[in-house]
C-alpha cells in the first residue's frame, strides 16, 4: 500500500472517530458542575441504613480470599461480584453521568464498535456485569408499598443522554395512551395526593418539596378547569426522576446514598410512586427491571422502550442487538405469553417488540386485552386500597 493512500485512509479514520471523541470530551465539560459540586448534606430518612463503606471494602477483600484454590464456588462468586457492586455504587463518582456511562454502561460502548467479537464481548459484559431482571409491574406494585420510604432517582441512561424518551417529535411528551386514559391516570394521581394531605393535615410526609409543589400545582389546576391540568406536566416535570428506589431488601442502601450526595435522589410518597409507576407502565408502554451491577440488585428502572428512540441500554441490546443478557425475563405475577403447549410467544401488544419473546413485564395474558388500561387499573385495586 503506498503511503498516500493510507494517509487518505487514515485521515478518513480519524475524521470517522473525531465526532465521537469530541462528544465524550463535550459530555465530561458538561458534568464538570455534577464533579465539582458539593455533596448533599441533607439528612436521609432513619429508615434509610447508613452506607457501611469499610464494611463494604472488608466484606469485598473476605470474599475474594475465601474463593477455594480448585475453583471458584457458586456462592463465592456471586458474594465477590455484590461486593463489588456494592463498593462501585456507595460512592459518588458512578452516579454523575459521564462517569456511569464508562463504567456502568461499557457493554453499550462496546455494541457500537465495528465486528462480530464485539457482539460477544458486550454479551459477557451483559453477563457478568450489567443486566436487569424483568419485573412485572404488579412485583413493582407490591414492593413499593412494602417499603417504609421511596426515592426517585435520575435515571442514568436518561440523564448520561443515551436514551432520550420524554419527547416525540421534537417537543410532544411520548404518551401513548389516549387523551381519555391519560385524564383517568392522572386523575388517580391527583386523587391520591389529594387523599394524602387529608389524612396527614395538609402536608405530605415522606416526599421531596419539589414533587408536593408539582402535586399542589396539577390540584390547582384541576380546580380550576386550567388547560395547565394535563398528564404530560406530570410526566415532563417528573423527568429524569424515574428510576423507582424502594428501601426494602434486595435494593442495597448504597446507591440511594451515592444518588443523595449528588443531590439525584427524592423521596416520594409511596403511594404517589404506586401511581407514577402505573403512569410508566400504561402511559409510557415501560418495562420496569431490577438493575444488577455486578450481581448487586440496586434500583428498580423504568426502562426507555424502543418504540421512542430505541430504547434504553438494556431494551436497545435485547431488542435491537439480540442480546438475551441483557433483560433476564421474568415467570412471576401473570408469566410469558405461551401457546397451549407452554411455549413461548413473541409479545403481541408493540408491532415493534414482536420479533423478540414475551419477557412478562404483566401483561394480563388470560384476557382479551391484556394491557387494557381499565382491566391493569382494577388489579391495582388488590394491591392499594381505594380510593377514599
């Protein structure tokens, strides 16, 4: 090869891959503010357990001397990989943005390189480091009122950018529910925070100020027959505050913790998180997962679906790239939809996921519709109380 022609294809090259170093070095100024910062000195809840770091260093050194010299034991394994994860998560660096997307969310990184091998080497990233469990909504229903206190976190994949599923078309809030379901959801939640400051004198325990003024604003509007009472308020003032942190066993306290010093995490009535994440669910089309870095279960996320932008880290590997580590489905609640011999079948409620098999994120399958937002809307029923 002469030497003008691999300078020209050398300066292509670099023309290919400038772009994207110039976004990464545009993505790490942006968050010089988030690394900078400081820390929230804000108190946490008592319910919330204090973030143990030597512990976590200790437990973590314990776990990898104990690995038997033969081969590593199952339950070692898996103790080394939630030592890990717990010691990546209680620290604040992984919750800012550009940091996560590096070290949380390489498997993606990985996925957009040229050649098959990196096919294989996000999926045992996927594997080994990165994945979610599948969680039907009503699990999502059980486990945030069984929690004493919940936060909302920024959602990573939503606040690093690499899924963006607020808006269609530019400025539209994505809803895909009618106008008609969209004014019962919000109505439920309205109710609902009204219902709150009835009961506890005209406040409203365990809830950030930010989402009490956002409740107070959309009553008002109600009251007031203002065109300002719409869902897609909700939605968008809400955002990115969509990742769901009930304080309840598995979620290790760790992540809430990093999330809080960052000023990322707000609690939110549980009540009013039962109805945002049956919002997510009904009028968002979402597939709610139990996060796991490296085997350490820490959030449950309302995952980007790829109707709207392709998705998040997750969907967009599952659908998309094929990937079956990246979303572990789930048999729980209602289960897979299967055919009469027990197997498996593709979703049948989004065109767009068709092309993969049901993950049972509690789709109804015993009826008609199985989404339909007035047959989810009564089991919630068994789960929360009615309305008073």
């Amino acid at each position: 090869m002469s030497s003008q022609v691999y300078d020209s294809l050398e300066e292509l090259e670099m023309r290919r891959r400038l772009p994207r170093v110039w976004a990464q070095i545009g993505a790490l100024v942006s968050h010089i503010k988030d690394i900078r910062a400081y820390a929230n000195t804000e108190p946490l809840p008592e319910a919330m357990a204090p973030s143990a770091k030597a512990d976590l260093l200790r437990g973590l050194a314990e776990a990898v001397l104990n690995g038997a010299p033969e081969g590593v034991d199952v339950s070692v394994a898996r103790r080394v990989a939630r030592k890990i994860g717990d010691y990546f998560l209680w620290r604040r660096e992984p919750t800012i943005p550009v940091v996560h997307e590096l070290l949380v969310l390489a498997p993606w990184w990985i996925t957009n390189m040229p050649g098959e091998v990196f096919g294989r080497l996000r999926d045992i990233g996927l594997e080994n480091i990165l994945n979610g469990a599948v969680k039907p909504i009503q699990a999502v229903w059980r486990e945030l009122l069984e929690a004493p206190v919940v936060f909302m976190g920024h959602c990573t994949c939503r606040s690093s950018k690499v899924s963006q599923d607020l808006y269609a078309d530019g400025s539209r809030v994505y809803l895909r529910a009618d106008a008609a379901d969209q004014r019962i959801l919000l109505d439920r939640f309205v109710d609902r925070f009204e219902s709150l400051l009835d009961r506890h004198g005209d406040t409203i325990p365990d809830c950030d100020p930010a989402f009490v003024d956002l409740g107070r604003t959309l009553l008002e509007a109600r009251r007031n027959g203002s065109q300002a009472y719409r869902l897609d308020v909700l939605v968008e003032r809400t955002y990115p505050f969509w990742e769901f942190l009930p304080v309840i066993e598995p979620y290790t306290p760790n992540w809430i913790h990093s999330l809080h010093a960052n000023h990322k995490a707000r609690l939110l009535h549980k009540e009013l998180a039962f109805e945002l994440a049956t919002i997510m669910y009904l009028a968002k089309g979402a597939i709610f997962s139990t996060m796991r870095l490296f085997d350490q279960p820490y959030c449950i996320c309302s995952c980007p679906t790829p109707e709207n932008g392709g998705g998040c880290v997750l969907t967009n590997w599952h659908y998309s790239a094929g990937s079956d580590a990246s979303l572990l489905a789930s048999d729980a609640e209602h289960g897979r939809r299967r055919d009469d011999s027990g197997a498996v079948l593709p979703c049948d409620r989004f065109p767009i996921r068709s092309n993969r098999a049901c993950l049972g994120c509690g789709c109804i399958h015993e009826h008609a519709d199985p989404r339909d937002l007035r047959t989810v809307l009564a089991e919630a029923e068994h789960y929360l109380p009615s309305l008073r």
